[in-house]
C-alpha cells in the first residue's frame, strides 16, 4: 500500500451534479436575458459559484453591484437546491460505492474535497456520508483550484502526509490542484481531457483501490 489516504472530488467524480448547476444557471441567466447555453457552461467546471456567475455576466456584458452579485449568487443556489433535494442515492456514479467500501475496508481514509457548499447535503441524499472519513466543502475553503487548499485541508483532517494521499478528480484545475499540494492524482474522464493526471480511469464501475496503486508511478 503506497497510500493510505484517499480524496474525491464531488462533482463529476462521484455524481452528476452538473446538468443541475447547468438548469440553475440558465434559468438565472434567462431572467437577465443572457443567452447561456451547455458550451458555455464548461467555463464553470470546477469554478466558484462567484466566479461563474462573473462569467455569465461578462458572457451577457451585463454589469452588477457586488450586492447585486451576493444577491443573484444565492438565488442561484436556491434554484440549485431545489433539484438535488430531490435527489437519491440512485445518482451515484456505478462502481463508487463498492470502490469506497472496498478502500474502508482495506484500510484507507477517505475525505471529500469539493468546491461545492452544498457538499454535505448531496452525500446525505446520496447515502454516502458515512463512508467518509472528513468532509471539506466550499464552506471551509476560500481559495478554488487550482489552489491545493481544499486537498491541503482534505489530508490534514486525515491525518496523512501529501505523498500519502490520492486526489480523484475530473477537471484540469482539480489536478493541477492535487500535483500543487504534493499528491497523486487520478483523472476520471477521458485521458485527452486530463493530460496531467497520474493515472487515467473512464469512472469507478469495477475499479478496486489495489488497481489504482498499480496503475500510479
């Protein structure tokens, strides 16, 4: 066992919450009359949610007060919280739990490294929680990737050292993030898409944790 710690991402990695921020973004950007479509909404992957809404702005030219902003940025989020409310355990990615069940019992500590502020609540609905050792959400972190601070944190809580941590991510900036902070990184998606990543998987479905420390230099 060359690690014994073990960081995911959240979205894209575990979940498809993606095509939810997509239909929360576009309503909000509809009533500003801000033509958004899915092409666009790749500029947000694994961006901040000030962030994204900065770019939608810049995309519309249109101009806001930093209250306004603060305003339209929780709107969005209800908007958010009103689909994965109504989400269920059935979302999870095939393969994660298994994968996550087989690393617990193999000895590994696991930590959620996630941008998103609403973390917690998708791994509640999800039925995940439990299988995580530490959680580190958009709450506990101010810098985005691919600032190392949510994995610096993420192996802090965990007690392990960087080299012994393995990041899973599925955006540029996630890896960039992961390498930054000194520890090894999967990239779960195609390997073009994600030409730093250490290792390079298409998801988790029928992937155990000793394949992974194989496949890692």
């Amino acid at each position: 066992m060359k690690h014994n710690a073990l960081i995911f991402d959240l979205d894209g990695v575990l979940v498809d919450t993606a095509k939810y921020h997509y239909l929360a973004w576009k309503s909000l950007a509809d009533t500003l009359n801000i033509p958004f479509t899915l092409q666009d909404n790749e500029r947000l992957k694994g961006v901040s949610r000030r962030r994204s809404l900065e770019i939608i702005l810049e995309i519309g030219g249109v101009a806001k007060s930093e209250a306004e902003q603060e305003a339209l940025c929780a709107e969005k989020n209800e908007l958010y919280l009103t689909y994965i409310r109504r989400m269920g355990a059935e979302e999870v990615f095939p393969g994660v739990r298994e994968f996550l069940l087989d690393a617990r019992e193999r000895g590994y500590r696991i930590a959620l490294g996630s941008a998103s502020k609403n973390a917690p609540l998708i791994l509640e609905r999800l039925e995940l929680t439990g299988l995580f050792d530490a959680i580190v959400d958009g709450n506990m972190v101010s810098r985005a990737k691919p600032d190392p601070e949510v994995f610096a944190l993420g192996g802090k809580l965990l007690g392990a050292a960087p080299k012994a941590c393995i990041v899973f991510e599925d955006s540029v900036a996630g890896i960039q993030a992961a390498h930054i902070a000194g520890m090894a990184a999967v990239g779960i998606g195609a390997p073009e898409a994600l030409p730093e990543a250490d290792l390079h998987l298409p998801g988790l479905d029928g992937v155990k944790i000793d394949a992974v420390e194989r496949g890692l230099p």
